[in-house]
C-alpha cells in the first residue's frame, strides 16, 4: 500500500501521508519544517532531569531514541504527543505546528493525531476489543467503526479476539490490539514507548520481527523509545542516543557500535568498556604504530583508535577470543590479556563468557570452545582480540 | 503444643469478627424478631407511614441526583489535577462527614434560614427552604455528599491515568475521556458511593429535623416518624423501622449488583 506515497515523502515532494487531518496550515510552516516529517526542538525540566534537544524523523522513516532508564526518553515522546507541556521549544509534524513556545501555541493531544504505544499498551480495560480499537474512529458513521476495528485486527492477525476484553489476552494479543488501535484513526506520526518491553522473553523475537516489518510499511514518521541497543537496532533505521536529557550520539546502529562518541555509547552498544590511561602512541603517529593503554589494575591494551589521557576502550564480546592461557601468539590478535573464567552462561547457540581482566570483561564464543577449553568459573585463559576491533573514547 | 501456638493467632481473628458480627447484627436482627408480619403489614396500611415512605424515597432520590451531577465531576477534578490548597479543599468538603447531625442543621440555619447568610438572598428570589420539603433536600445534599465525593476520588484516582492519556491520543478531547473512558471505569468505586450516601441520606435524622422540621406529608421522612411515634407507639415505631432497614438493605444491594463488573455493560 501506498509506496507511491513514500517515494513521494522519501523525495522530499509533500505532505504525503499526513494528508487529510488538518493540511491547510501546510503553507504556514517555513521551509525548514520539511515535508511529511516530524521536528522537534524541546528544552524542559522534569524533577531532576534537563532535557535538551533537537530531532527530526522524515517520513517513512522510525527513529530509535535509545539510552538508560531516566534519560527522559519517555519525556520527550509525551512532550511531542501534547501529554506534557515542555518550557521552550517547537514542533512541526507534516507542515503543521504542533507547539511553538514563542508563538504561544500549544495543541492539544487530541488535535495532534498522533499514534501513541504506550508502554503497557494502556487498553482499555472496561471496552472489549474491538471497541478499543473503534475508540479513535468517531469521525466514522457509527455502522461502519465495528468493520474498520475487525479490519486492523484482522491485519494484526487477532479478529478472533474482537470481542474479548483486553484483561485476558497475553501480552503479545495486547501488544497488537495496542498497534491497532494506535493505528486506527490513521495519524500523522507514531510513538511507539518501549513496545517489546512487556512481553516475555519467547514472544519478544516474533513481536519484534512483526514491529520491524510495520514499520517499514509504514508511511508517517515514527518515534521508538527504548533501553534496548540491540531493539534500536532492529527496529530504528537510525539510533539517537540518550543520556541525561541530550542526544549524545545518532546514527545507523553499525555506526554506533563501530565508532561510539563516548564510553557511554560503547558500553550502551553492548561492548565492554574498560578503563585506563594512554601510554604510547597518542596521536598515532606517522608510521602507524598503535596507541597503547595501561589499563586501570593491570594490563595493556593496543588500538588502532588515536586517544590520549585518561580513555574508555572498548571491545565487543563477539571480537574477543578465548585460548588456553600460554598459547603461541599468531595471526593478527594484538591484544593478548590473561584472565580469569567469572561466568559462562549460554544465550541461544552462543556461550557468554564472563571474565576478571581483573576489570570485567565480556567474551562471546561457541559452545565447542566451552568443551575445548573446559571453560568453567575459576579457569585461566587468554582473551585476545585485534587492535582494529578497540575503540577508544575520552573519558 | 506446638499446634496450639501456631493456632492462637487465626482464632483470635475469628473470636473477634466473631463479636464484631454478633453486636452489629443483633440490633437490625431483633427489629425483624420484635414485629410480627401482621404489625409490619399494619404499619403499611397506615397512611402516616406511606406517607413518610414516599417522602423519604422521593427527598433521598432528588438529593441523590443533585450529589452524583455534582459531585461525580468536582471529585474526577479534584483527583486527577494537581493544584496549590487541593488537599486543603478536599479535607474542608470531608467535614460535614465528622459533623454531629445537631451542628449541621444549626449550621445550614446559619447559612439558608431567614435571618441566614443567604437568608435574604433566597427570600428575594421567593425560595423558602426552612420547614419546606425543599429544605429536607437540603439537608440531606449537605451530609450525604461527602460520602459520595470520597468515594469518587478514590474511584477516579485508581483510574489508570495512560487510559486517559490512550483517550487523548486517540482523539478524544477532556469531555469525552472523562465520559467515555473515567467514568466507565470508575462506574464500580462510583456506585459505591452512591449507595453509601444514599444510605446515609435515607437514615438522615437530625440535621432534617433542625432545619426542616417534623411536618407529615411535607418534612415527616421515615427516621422522624420513627422518632416521632416512638413515645407513644413502639410497636408502630418498630415496624416503621423495620420497613426502612428493609428498604435501605434492597437499595444498596441493587445498587452494589448493577454495579458489579459486567453488569452495566449495556450502559457502556
């Protein structure tokens, strides 16, 4: 459905989907607005948070807002859903004004149109089903809400459900009616919080593969919010990094995770992040010679990365081998640190492997090299990973 | 031994349940075993007590319907915004709760009689509420309210508030949330206050008969003629009581019914 629309969007060329709500203020909007998308600069406080900062989602397109929990990522999704009104600030979503301090305007949640997910889905528990999906259709005559909510469920594969109330499905049914009903009165942008977070461990993989497929078909920006890297990577075709109210790092997640800005966004990526200072080789000189850190308790490590000082240097697990402590050194690995087996813990057909540099570091490996090291809590081996694969950050 | 010591504590629960259950009973229960179903019927039969009957239902039903359309909204306010002297506010509207029936009758004298606050103002406008079946209303407003508004609040205040946030979203302005998504789901903690205060409206005695007076047919509810035969007719006074019990007991229990899950789903 409707790729004309998002190559339209894609290329710049209008308001595509986000036609029919209330598309005669277009013209009100500069240019700097852009078409279809969704803008927003916001600076408020929230108790002890300063939330500062500038985003802008095209449409078609789903931004991930990733960081910890109390970075305001769920500040900023009801500031752009009108729930909260932020101090200073503006947003534009498809040529219209949403809020503009220094205009004085400020629109209510309910003339925003905006698709909000809420965290634990937030159904109605008093309507069944299908009436919590025709909920956001009054503009429909009455006769025809019940066909358009069986419809979506029906796409959402849970028209069986229609007359259930929301208290006795599972959290994946929730999940979906939520998207439905979300989705229904057709709005201009979605807000998806934490969409995967209330469901068990089983049905999170399949939800999140459904979610990525939505919302590649998806023609109105989306806004997704989550303390999950590697979901910010499924489902974000770009990743803004969250910490302390700022944006500190966005890109693609590959980007993220290969250049992080900071030991923040290395360790959020998922990498080890180990401490220490710069010994040799700060600005990586002419002929190439890796930077060298002495790490914080014992060690040295080697990178490609230019650092000096004091520096963050991180490594993903799925970098680091393990082998039988004195092992001959070879191949290009020039990191070579003895450590000590903390955990082994195995996670699908992969092995984690918790080690004591002393400083924790986290190794992912095959459960053939558990056998073959007979890796257990207390065993020595060596972790080894390449110069290439450390990144270094200030600190 | 060890049996015994583990068990003291669960008896000891029931002991007093046991005792709370006997005192609390025996009262309603010897009105039933004190008039016979002949004397109740009697009682029916005479036009006093129909009478007072008719008034009773018909003041506590007014007074009833003015606390749900007021008070349902001021409680849905008073819980779901933050605001400077809201705890204040909430604590004064809790008041008459705590007020001897004597104090407030005196004090809605005080306010709405002749030579009242308001005592002019309602003159001029040609309202007369003292010794009027309007004042019963009154009367029974001022002390059944806060049973309603308490129960609302909390009611209102258990709503999920992303339901009202979802509703927002979802296109549905303050009005409308509050009518299509808090009130349904507060329907339950609702109702339940609206029993209590029609309890407490139908058992109102004293702040009625300082302001209204005790007039048959046109303040005389069923408390006062209770207490109004009570010095010369027990058994009158007995079964008059005994028809009220029944009548308040029938109310809350329907009203407690219709108010279970499900049950209003055709409101919905």
């Amino acid at each position: 459905m409707g790729s004309a629309e998002r190559a339209g969007a894609d290329a710049g060329a209008g308001a595509g989907a986000a036609a029919g709500r209330t598309g005669a203020a277009a013209s009100a909007a500069g240019p700097a607005t852009g078409g279809g998308g969704l803008r927003a600069r916001l600076r408020t406080q929230v108790g002890a948070l300063a939330l500062d900062i500038a985003l802008a989602v095209p449409a078609g397109r789903c931004v991930a807002l990733a960081g910890p929990s109390g970075a305001g990522k769920t500040t900023v999704l009801r500031a752009l859903a009108g729930l909260l009104t932020p101090a200073e600030g503006r947003i534009d979503c498809g040529g219209d004004t949403w809020l503009d301090r220094d205009r004085g305007i400020a629109l209510a949640p309910e003339r925003r149109g905006c698709g909000y997910l809420f965290q634990d889905y937030a159904l109605f528990g008093h309507l069944s089903v299908w009436r919590n999906v025709a909920y956001g259709l009054r503009e429909l005559p009455r006769r025809e809400r019940r066909a358009r909510a069986l419809a979506l469920l029906e796409r959402f594969g849970v028209a069986a459900l229609a007359d259930r109330r929301p208290g006795g499905l599972s959290g994946g049914e929730r999940q979906r009616v939520a998207l439905a009903r979300a989705l229904a009165p057709r709005p201009r942008a979605l807000l998806l919080d934490e969409p995967l977070s209330a469901l068990d461990a089983r049905s999170r993989g399949r939800a999140a593969r459904e979610l990525a497929r939505l919302l590649a078909e998806l023609e109105v920006p989306a806004l997704l919010v989550t303390h999950d890297f590697a979901e910010a990577a499924l489902l974000g075709d770009e990743v803004a990094v969250l910490d302390g109210g700022r944006i500190v790092q966005r890109g693609t997640a590959a980007e993220l995770a290969a250049r992080p800005a900071s030991g923040f966004v290395a360790d959020f990526t998922g990498a080890a992040v180990l401490t220490g200072q710069v010994r040799a080789g700060g600005a990586q000189d002419a002929a190439g010679a890796p930077t060298v850190i002495a790490l914080d308790g014992g060690g040295e490590v080697r990178s490609t990365d230019a650092g000096e000082g004091a520096v963050a240097v991180s490594v993903h697990p799925w970098e680091v081998a393990l082998e039988p402590p004195g092992a001959p050194a070879g191949g290009s690995a020039s990191n070579r640190l003895a450590a000590e087996v903390v955990s082994v813990t195995a996670v699908g057909n992969r092995v984690r492997v918790g080690l004591a540099l002393p400083q924790p570091l986290t190794a992912e490996v095959t459960e053939a090299s558990v056998a073959r090291l007979e890796l257990a809590p207390g065993a020595r081996v060596l972790a080894v990973w390449k110069a290439a694969a450390t990144r270094v950050t200030p600190r | 031994m060890s049996r015994a010591r583990r068990l003291w504590f669960p008896a000891l629960l029931f002991a007093a349940l046991a005792v709370a259950a006997a005192f609390l009973v025996l009262p309603v229960l010897a009105i039933f075993l004190q008039t016979s179903p002949g004397r109740l019927l009697d009682s029916l039969g005479d036009a006093s007590a129909r009478e007072a009957l008719r008034l009773s239902l018909v003041t506590t039903a007014i007074a009833i319907a003015v606390v749900v359309v007021v008070g349902t909204p001021a409680a849905y306010l008073l819980s779901t915004r933050r605001f400077r002297g809201r705890a204040l506010l909430a604590t004064l509207l809790e008041l008459p709760l705590v007020l001897p029936p004597a104090v407030a009758g005196i004090g809605l004298l005080a306010a709405l009689g002749p030579q009242g606050l308001l005592g002019g103002l309602l003159d001029e406008l040609g309202i007369a509420l003292v010794l009027q079946t309007a004042g019963v209303v009154v009367a029974l407003v001022f002390v059944s309210a806060p049973f309603h508004l308490r129960a609302a609040q909390s009611a209102f205040a258990a709503v999920d508030r992303r339901w009202l946030e979802a509703s927002r979203t979802l296109g549905a302005g303050e009005a409308r949330t509050f009518a299509r998504v808090a009130v349904p789901a507060a329907l339950p903690g609702l109702a339940a206050g609206l029993a209590l205060a029609w309890g407490r409206a139908l058992g109102e005695f004293g702040a009625t008969l300082m302001f209204a007076g005790s007039f048959r047919g046109i303040t005389q509810t069923v408390p006062l003629a209770i207490y109004d035969r009570f010095a010369t007719d027990f058994d009158g006074a007995l079964a008059l009581s005994a028809v009220l019990v029944a009548v308040s007991a029938a109310l809350l229990l329907s009203v407690k019914l219709l108010a279970r899950d499900g049950a209003l789903d055709g409101l919905r």
